[in-house]
C-alpha cells in the first residue's frame, strides 16, 4: 500500500495560548530568574508551565527561539518567599531544612565508606 501524498495533509495549529495564565485575571504569569550564580539573575521570563521532571520541581518557559526550557522552580520567584529565609535577611546562606538533608546525606556516605572499609580489610 502506498503512502497519501504530505498535500493530503492539514497542519494543525494549536490556538491555544502557549503560557500559562493567573486564573483570576487571565493574565500571564512571569517569574524572576533569583539564582545568585545564574548569568540569567534578574531576567523576567514569561512562565509556560510548572511540572515536576527530572525529580525536580522545574518552571517551563520559551526562550527568545521559541525553545522549551526549564529551570528548578527554586531558582526563580515562582513561590512566595520561605519564612525563615525573610527572618534572616540575608544574614544565612543556607536554610535550615537544606543542612538537615545535606546532615543526612553526609551520615550516608559516611555509614557506606566505613562498611567498605571493613570489607576491605
């Protein structure tokens, strides 16, 4: 059976808005890039969508070539700011529920080292 010629057929255009939009007032949604290390601190990007990927909790949005791109949400504005982080006022660089993982991490790595050793020797 041979292939329909592409004349055949339609392109499909989607009419629908390609960001998201504030429910109440339909307008779209932008986010800052707050990042301190990121060349793109500061920039305003108009946000796509919000989703989780790559286990992470990342803000979509198309870049000036009209390329999907993401970031991780905490890198931008997207959510209000933490309590504690506005309590410190810039006087902590890291927030408490960061250390207590990094404290769980770190005891990991330890507990995974030393049973090696011992199987080592």
């Amino acid at each position: 059976m041979e292939a329909p010629p592409l004349s055949s057929f339609r392109l499909c255009v989607s009419r629908r808005s390609r960001t998201a939009r504030d429910a109440a007032s339909g307008a779209s949604i932008e986010v800052e890039v707050t990042h301190p290390f990121h060349p793109w601190k500061g920039r305003r990007l108009v946000l796509a969508t919000r989703k989780q990927n790559w286990g992470e909790d990342r803000v979509m949005f198309f870049d000036a070539h009209g390329q999907l791109r993401s970031l991780p949400a905490a890198w931008t504005d997207v959510d209000p700011p933490d309590a504690r982080t506005d309590a410190a006022a810039g006087r902590s660089f890291f927030r408490a529920d960061d250390l207590s993982t990094l404290v769980a991490l770190v005891g990991e790595i330890k507990s995974r080292h030393h049973s090696r050793r011992k199987r080592v020797k």
